[in-house]
C-alpha cells in the first residue's frame, strides 16, 4: 500500500520557500529586481486606492502584492532550476519526477559508465524514453530500449527524446511543455497495467546475501569475481 503524504508544516513551508528564493536570487540576477517590482508597483496602486477610497482596499492590494511576488517566484525559479540542471545527468528524470500530474518513472533503466542513460516514462500520452549522455551512445541505448518494450506494449504510443542543445534533441528546458503537449492516447486504468507489465520486465532479481552454494554458481562466476 502507498503511504500517505506526511503534511507540510506552515513553518517547512516557509523555509522551503525561502529556500527557493535563496536559490533563484543566486542563479538569476533579474530576480530581485522583478521582486522588488512586484512589491512597489501593487504597493503604489494600493497606497492611491487607499487614498481614494478608503482602508478597504489594503486588505486587497496586500493580497495582490502577495500575488504578485508569488508569480515572479514560480516563473524565476522555474527558468533558473531549468538552467542548473542543464548538462546535469539524470536531471530530465529528477524533473519528470517533480512534474504534477499522472507520471511514473523509472529513471536509468539503460545506462552506461559514461553516464549515458535512458530514462522511462509511463503517462497518459503512453510509454516515453528519455536519453542523456553523448548522442551516439544513447542512440544505441534507445534502440536496444525500443526494442524491448515493444514487445509489452502492445498498442500504447512509444515517443523517445534525446536530451541536448543540437539539432534533432529537445532542450531540457522544453521539456515540461513538449509532454505536456503530446495527446493523451491512455486511461487511468491503461496506465496501471502498463506501468505493472514494465515493472515486472524491468525487475532485476537480486543475488542472495551471504556464500552462494557451489552447486548454483554459474561457470566461471569465480574468475569473474576476482576480475572486479
């Protein structure tokens, strides 16, 4: 059974916000100023309706100073994670699993020791496959993936993306929007028992703890262990 989702303080909240403000103050520089624009320009128009017509009107424009400041926030700290994580391994994954909405991940399911991998992707547009690392090697990854899904997924759509800056990639900052735009092809229920038939192929069994018996070691498992 899933656990449930402890609940956020209002004090955690507070300081996880803050934290998003120290970040994007660091990675942005037209952060602060579009915060203090935020604030001045509602606070002006407030401080006139205040004047003209009356107290009413404070209650209201802290709310759109409030407003204001929040909206800047989600936009700049948006745009400054998308350029931290820029060139980052594993970062299209870190994203798919902070993305609101129906998503399971399942991040390097292919990879390599040059840090290439393919990450999988389960969603209402179907099963997707997104590769980082050079382009020539993850090429080779996606295709080995492809083929191997294919043979479980039966009608779902498969979409795969190669994550870069050169032609023919998506940017990870486009990211977000270029799934969010693709058509939504499953159900709820679709993506269920897709997600459980993925599961149980890419399942690994785990070697038991301890010796293992002579009897169920494969050949030349020795050697190979004395060669790591």
């Amino acid at each position: 059974m899933a656990k449930p989702q402890e609940k956020v303080s209002f004090g955690q909240r507070l300081k996880q916000i803050g934290m998003v403000f120290q970040f994007t103050a660091k990675q942005d520089r037209w952060f602060a100023p579009l915060v203090a624009a935020a604030v001045l320009l509602p606070l002006a128009l407030t401080v006139v309706a205040v004047i003209l017509w009356g107290w009413i009107w404070l209650p209201l424009g802290i709310l759109f100073i409030l407003l204001a400041v929040l909206i800047v926030l989600n936009l700049r700290s948006n745009k400054a994670m998308m350029n931290a994580a820029e060139g980052q391994p594993g970062a299209a994954a870190q994203i798919m699993e902070n993305m609101r909405g129906d998503w399971r991940v399942t991040p390097a399911v292919s990879s390599t020791t040059q840090m290439d991998m393919v990450h999988l992707v389960i969603g209402r547009p179907g099963v997707i496959l997104l590769a980082e690392g050079n382009p020539q090697r993850v090429r080779g990854l996606l295709g080995q993936e492809k083929r191997r899904l294919s043979k479980v997924i039966g009608s779902a759509p498969l979409h795969d993306y190669v994550i870069g800056q050169e032609e023919g990639e998506l940017p990870i900052r486009k990211l977000r929007t270029t799934l969010l735009r693709l058509p939504r092809a499953l159900s709820g229920k679709d993506v269920n028992s897709l997600d459980k038939r993925l599961k149980a192929l890419t399942a690994r069994p785990q070697m038991p703890k301890g010796a293992i018996p002579k009897n169920m070691r494969p050949p030349g498992a020795f050697r190979q262990s004395r060669g790591r």
